[in-house]
C-alpha cells in the first residue's frame, strides 16, 4: 500500500485551526513566515499527515 503525505498552511495566530487539524492527526513540519499583498507578516504553519 503506498503511502502519501496531504497537507495545508495554518495561520499559526489562529489556534482553533491548529486545533483542529491536530485533532485530525496532522502534525507541525514546518513554521515560517509569510508578507501578504498588504506588507504585513503572517506567521504561517505547514501541517500534514501520512494517508495510505
């Protein structure tokens, strides 16, 4: 059976999306830092889990 990573951004301001994602067995892999069209800086999580 092969196995394939699915994952998805997070605002990291937004704990309830946090929450829920790792309520659905997704994991933290990466944290880093976004600008917006508007200039401003959005801390930004990648989340993700193995599906088989």
């Amino acid at each position: 059976m092969k196995c394939k990573l699915i994952w998805c951004n997070v605002r990291k301001q937004v704990s309830t999306n946090v929450k829920l994602y790792e309520s659905l067995d997704y994991d933290i892999i990466d944290d880093f830092t976004v600008q917006n069209s508007k200039g401003f800086t959005i801390d930004v999580i990648s989340m993700g889990k193995n599906v088989y």
